[in-house]
C-alpha cells in the first residue's frame, strides 16, 4: 500500500503524519473514511502529511505503520458512537486499545452533525466510546498486529462518523454524505496541526549547533 504523500522529502525520515481512511465500500455507510480521503488531495495536505485509502485492509496499515516514519496515525471511519447519524467525532486510542475524546488543539473539538454543519463540543472530552469497532479494523487489533510485530506509533486518532445504516449497497446515507465533506475539512485542519506539533518537537534538534571536533596539534 503507498500512500498518496504530501511530499517526498530527501534524507533521513523525519517523522510524519498518515491520515487512513478506512471502511467497505460495499456496506453503505461503512464506506465513510473512504470517502473521506479521497476528498483530501495532495495540495491540501503540508510537508509531513501523508494520505491513504486502506479499505479494509488492516494488516497492510499495521505494516505501513510498522515500516513508515509515522508518529501519529489518524484513522477515519465509521463509528458507533451512540449520537444522531452523521455526528463526526475525534477520539484519541490510548495504548490500551481504549478510545476517549482527543484532547487536541480546537479543531479537534469541532464535529459535523448530521446536517454537515460544524460544531463545537463534538470531542466527547473525556468520555470513552464502549464497544468501537472497526469493522475488522478496530484500533486495538491494529495496534496489537503492530506491537506483535516489533512496532510502535506514538499518537492514534479516530474521526469516526456514527452510521445511519451498514447494510450491502454502495451509497452512503443521507446524513453521512452530508457530513463528508466538513469532516475532511477537520481532517486537514487535524493533519495539519499534527505535523506542526511534530515539527515543533524536531525544532530544538534542528537548531541545536554541532559540537566542535577536538583536535590535538602537537
């Protein structure tokens, strides 16, 4: 799986960013993260970004996690997070496999509702999300395939979308097509503020001058 990378950059990997949209094109709403990213063009992501469709293949996300420079995955998907279909949530995974409200920077604390606006409050602060499942893909299962295979991500967030309906069919219900759109706004703003965090993080190193070399003239 190669993801759609907001850049190339030379040299040794700095830490990035993999947004992962997830999902079953084939079961209604469940094809929610994959709408998503393929909302999220290149030029809409900055250097340290990258963006993938992943479907349900969760072993090839648990490897690309394991052999990418990635920090901090954020996962978007369908999720049953008890609200009105529609309702767009960020929830951060603890090393546990548990899901809580993110405690990130404001555009985290936005949700889409199930008429597509924007608003506040949607992060559940606090709150854990009691049976999340990702179809196959849940983030514990995830993490769990990672760190069985000698891998470790630091940060992993959930823009998840409470489904109208699962069932066969390629179209996403009324509510959730119309919060796609907005949720790929958050998404970016996300994406964006993730790698600024990472980059502020590298900044001190960056800047830190190299000791001098001790020569001994005799």
């Amino acid at each position: 799986m190669d993801p759609r990378r907001g850049t190339r950059p030379g040299g040794p990997a700095a830490p990035r960013v993999l947004v992962a949209g997830i999902g079953n094109v084939f079961l209604g709403d469940d094809a929610f993260g994959v709408q998503v990213v393929r909302r999220i063009t290149p030029d809409l992501v900055p250097d340290g970004v990258d963006v993938a469709d992943y479907g349900i293949r969760g072993v090839h996300l648990a490897y690309d996690l394991l052999d990418g420079p990635y920090a901090t995955v954020v996962l978007v998907d369908a999720a049953p997070l008890g609200k009105a279909p529609g309702t767009v949530e960020v929830l951060e995974v603890d090393t546990a496999g548990t899901t809580r409200g993110a405690p990130t920077a404001d555009t985290a604390d936005t949700a889409t509702t199930g008429t597509g606006e924007a608003g506040p409050g949607g992060s559940g602060a606090g709150g854990t999300t009691p049976g999340f499942d990702a179809h196959g893909l849940h983030p514990a299962a995830v993490l769990a395939l990672l760190r069985g295979l000698g891998g470790h991500i630091d940060r992993v967030l959930v823009v998840g979308c409470q489904p109208a309906a699962l069932d066969e069919g390629m179209d996403l219900s009324e509510p959730v097509a119309a919060s796609v759109d907005a949720a790929a706004r958050l998404v970016v703003r996300l994406a964006r503020d993730e790698a600024a965090a990472l980059a502020r993080v590298r900044e001190p190193r960056a800047k830190e001058p190299r000791a001098k070399e001790r020569r001994t003239v005799r």
